[in-house]
C-alpha cells in the first residue's frame, strides 16, 4: 500500500527569500555601467552611490516580484518551473507577501531619498511601468518586449542619476538594443518550453518561434554594431584619451553569439540571470570584457 507523499513546506524566512529571486539581482548590475563608463570607479563616494543605487533598486523590484508572483500564481501553477515558486506553491500566504512588499518598499524609497529626489523619480518611474505591465502590457504583442527594455533603459538612467552623470546617446541605444535581444530571447524560451504556451500567457500565442529568432538576430546585429560605432566614436575617444575600448568588441560579439548558441542549442533565455550566473564561458567572457574596458578606461596612456 503506498502513500503519498508529503511535500515539505520550506520555513518561512527561507520562502520569503525564494520569493524576492535574489538571482534576479544581476540584473541591477546595469546600474553600475554609468559608473565605469563615466571613469568614476575610483572617484571618492561615487562607488558608494552606485552600490546603494543597486540595492535599492534590487529592493523595489524584489517587491515587484512578489506582486507579480501573487497575481500570477494561477498560470504559474501550470508552468513546469514557475510553479515552484512559494506563491505559485502555497509556501508564503497573502498576507505574508503583503508584510514583504511593504518591507522592501520602503527600504528601497530609504536609499532612494538618500540617494537624491532625481534617482527617487526614476524609481518611482521604474515602479509606475512595472504596475502598468502587470495590469496589461505585458498582454500585448510586441510592447511588453518593449516594457520589458524600457525597465532596463531605467535602471541605467538610476545608476547615471545616482552618481550626476549624463546617460549618453550610445549608452541609451545599446541598453536598448540589448534588452530587446534578451527578451526576444525570453519569450523564444518560453514558447518553445511550454505545451500550452497560450495558457500561461495569452499573447505568446501571438508569437512564433521563427518570427522571434528574426527579432532576436535583427537586435543582435544591430546592438553589436552600435557598440562597436560608440568604441570608435571622436566622442568616445575625446572622453577615453584613446581608441582602446575597441578591443572590447570582440568580448561583446563572443558573448552575443554565445547568448545564441544557449538559445538554440540548450533552450536557454527564459531566464537570463540563470544564464549569466551558470554558463562558465560566458562568464569569463564579460570578466574579460570588463577587464579590458577597465584597462581602456582607467589606465594612464
């Protein structure tokens, strides 16, 4: 006679954690990318700075999360990973998520204020789109991609808010570019992953897979090309002192094409932090890359 088998329910601390996706973090690290590319690595507080803008963004859009996770918990249940998730599994109540929000909330809007009133409105901006996707943009074809890259297009205008910098031309059209591929990408995964696509979100049944692999390569190409047209700009090179940030390219085009291959051949993308955090080549890629931008940007010529 067999008996079923119970689930363990994780502790509570231990569900709240799974339910802010901490791995989703890395995201925020495009905060940091004003930082290096404006020099101030080694300026006096603005390491600082970038570092608060980066938690307290990662706050405000764990809370954000665990607000999508509640509304979402139905689909998810149908989903073969996302129904692991402690809303989506039962393992954190309504009221527990409530008592979360409201935590990170409001540490978020803390290192906001401290940070200054600009960071603190692009904060508030980043909030208002992530309310106004999960109330119905990201039901429509095409512009919830594009919510999705103005998210990220936000968290680079914080990071360049938070230590006084300008967000350049260059900078506004590769993160845009950049987070059309991976999230192109991302709806490429999930309908290639689930059965009933439709049934866990309605508008990918709107999508195919050979019309995302178009949008995917026409992005690919294109943030390639803008990044390589930025490291050879006089406006570059004026600010660098040099040509030398060239010799990041080919790290970007590696790691783009890698981004490619994990897509295809490993049906990867649906989650691209779980990407970034386990495939040992592209890691070392974006260590290289961050090395020789490094050496381009901050040593003496």
């Amino acid at each position: 006679m067999s008996a079923a088998v119970e689930v363990k329910r994780p502790p509570l601390v231990v569900a709240a954690i799974r339910a802010l996706r901490p791995k989703q973090w890395t995201k925020n690290g495009v905060l940091l990318v004003p930082l290096l590319f404006a020099r101030g690595i080694f300026t006096q507080g603005l390491a600082l700075k970038a570092l608060v803008a980066v938690a307290s963004f990662s706050l405000l859009a764990s809370g954000v999360y665990v607000v999508n996770d509640w509304f979402d918990r139905e689909k998810d249940r149908l989903h073969p990973e996302k129904r692991k998730r402690p809303l989506a599994a039962g393992h954190l109540s309504g009221g527990a998520a409530v008592v979360l929000v409201a935590l990170c909330w409001a540490a978020a809007g803390a290192l906001g204020w401290w940070l200054g009133t600009s960071f603190l409105a692009v904060l508030g901006s980043y909030l208002v789109l992530q309310v106004l996707y999960t109330g119905g943009l990201k039901r429509l074809v095409l512009v919830d991609i594009m919510a999705i890259a103005l998210g990220f297009i936000l968290r680079v205008v914080a990071g360049a808010e938070a230590i006084h910098v300008e967000v350049s031309n260059w900078l506004f059209l590769c993160t845009l570019l950049g987070a059309l591929f991976l999230g192109f990408a991302k709806r490429r995964a999930e309908l290639s992953s689930l059965e009933d696509a439709s049934s866990h979100r309605a508008n990918l049944a709107e999508y195919t897979v050979p019309l995302l692999d178009q949008m995917m390569s026409i992005c690919a190409a294109c943030c390639i090309l803008a990044y390589g047209l930025y490291t050879v700009s006089k406006e570059t090179v004026d600010h660098v002192g040099s040509d030398h940030l060239k010799f990041t390219v080919p790290f970007v085009v590696y790691g783009v094409f890698r981004y490619l291959f994990l897509v295809h051949k490993r049906g990867a993308g649906g989650a691209p932090e779980q990407v970034l955090l386990s495939d040992a080549p592209l890691l070392i890629d974006i260590g290289l890359a961050v090395a020789v931008a490094g050496w381009a940007l901050y040593v003496p010529r």
